[in-house]
C-alpha cells in the first residue's frame, strides 16, 4: 500500500505541482483494495493527451468494448441523445482533417465525431404518435452534455488499456461542412472530435488549476482569483514554460509569460468557432 501512495501523491503532485494533503484515509481500507483503487486514480491524474500514434491497428473487439463503455456514461433522464459517427473512410478522414485544419487527425487509427441528437428523439414521438415538444434550448444542452459525458467515459476507457486519447474542438471550425460530410440531418450536431491510438510520442502532464480556485464551498467566490492564478503562472512556468507568445506584435512581448496571459491574450481574440447559433437554426433548432 506504501508503494501506491506513493506513486498517488506523486500523481497529485504532477498534476498541481503543489503537495495537496490527499489519501490519508487510504489507511482505513484493505492493502488490495488500495492498491487496485488507487492505481485507478492514479492512472486518471496522469492522464495526458497525444497527437502521433504507431501504425498499430485498434482492433475491431476493442472499439466495440470503447463504444460499450462509452455507452454507459450517464444520460440525462435516460435519453441517450447523442450519436457517434466512426471515421473508417480514408478520404472521408483526409477531409475531415483539412476541415479542422490539423492534418494529423487523417493518420490517426481511430476518428470519431460525437453528435449531439435532436432527432432521435422527434423521431421517436413520430413512431409513438406523439408531438415532440422540446425543440429548446434545453434540449440542446442535454444532448451537448450527453455526447460530452460519453466521449469522456470513452477516454478513460482507452487510456486503461494503454491507448492515447485527445479531444478535438475544431469539428466545429467549419460546421456545414462537416455536417455535409457526415450526412447530419437536421437535429443533428457535431460536439467534438475524438482520436485514440497507441502512442507514439512522450507527452508530460499539464498542470491544472488549484482546486482552490474551482472548488467552490456553498456559494460562488473567486475574491482571491488574482493572487492564486499568479501563484499557478509561476509553479507552472518552472515546470513547462510557455515557448510562444500570442500575438506579441499587437500585445508586446511579456518579460514573464504565464499560463494566464496566454488565456487571456487567445480569449481577447474573436474565436474561430463562433458561427454555432447561425448553423443550429439553419438546422431546426429553435433553441427557446
């Protein structure tokens, strides 16, 4: 047990670069408990996502278990709406990669797209001679978190066997296209890429934010934001200095450039991911 908790608070550590005083309660459990349980948590907080994988095959029984798994994500009121469409296609795969921008989505093993699905469900009320009556923008944001939770249940299952994983918004850059391409009908909406593969390149952990700052205890307050983001700018400069700056010809080179600065000078731009509204009414969402 001494051994896994090691490798736990180092984990943590990885993760925030700070000793969070975590596991002391591992104590209270049986050592092959622990060892099993916190080796599942400790494969979680060193995960990492990775772009270049082998030429190795994922094979047809392990994308039927990572669907499985991905399927048991929780749904909202057990509605299950959202849709994954399976890249096999090269040239449909070579498209979609010159739609995001990112041609190394082409050469990865496996390209799934996670839709959200409106349809589904109007099309079930059709079959039962009932009215859908919830085209809104609640509805919307169901699906969204449907397809979301299930591409991340989908992660975690890849990664336990050793696979490499990344999430890929830019699905959304050029959404008629890529709608066109998949054959979505209306109701139908791409969330997000995901990629998986066996990895072929090392990848470090990305410190994450204090939980200080995203752990909230019975009301909202960030009134110590500034102080602990600066605090985060600096752990993680030392761990992974940010190489390239933002725009520095319209904001200056910053004598120290930290993780905050970077989100700040990416979110004072106009995101090239902003035509979603335009496109979901275009396709039958009233999103009231």
């Amino acid at each position: 047990m001494s051994d896994m908790k090691s490798v736990f608070d180092a984990s943590v550590f990885d993760r925030f670069g700070l000793k969070v005083p975590i596991g002391t309660d591992l104590n209270t459990f049986s050592s092959d408990f622990v060892d099993e349980k916190v080796g599942c948590l400790s494969n979680i907080l060193q995960r990492r996502s990775y772009r270049k994988f082998t030429k190795e095959d994922v094979s047809e029984e392990l994308r039927t278990i990572l669907v499985s798994c991905a399927q048991s994500a929780s749904a909202k009121s057990d509605l299950q709406q959202y849709s994954i469409i399976d890249l096999r296609d090269q040239v449909k795969k070579d498209e979609v990669a010159r739609l995001c921008d990112t041609e190394w989505l082409s050469e990865s093993p496996v390209l799934l797209v996670f839709c959200g699905d409106l349809r589904r469900a109007k099309r079930l009320c059709d079959i039962r001679n009932l009215t859908y009556a919830q085209n809104t923008l609640d509805s919307f944001m169901n699906a969204a978190v449907d397809a979301a939770l299930a591409m991340q249940t989908m992660v975690l299952a890849a990664e336990s066997v050793g696979l490499g994983c990344c999430c890929i918004s830019q699905v959304r850059k050029r959404l008629s296209d890529i709608a066109n391409l998949l054959n979505l009908p209306n109701g139908v909406f791409p969330v997000a890429g995901f990629v998986a593969g066996w990895p072929n390149e090392e990848r470090d952990i990305s410190q994450r934010l204090p939980s200080s700052i995203i752990l909230h205890q019975d009301k909202y307050d960030d009134s110590n934001l500034s102080s602990e983001v600066n605090e985060y700018d600096r752990r993680r400069h030392e761990a992974r200095p940010l190489r390239n700056q933002i725009n520095s010809s319209k904001y200056g080179v910053s004598s120290f450039y930290g993780w905050s600065e970077n989100a700040a000078r990416r979110l004072a731009e106009p995101s090239d991911l902003d035509n979603l509204k335009e496109f979901l009414i275009t396709r039958g969402f009233d999103l009231a």
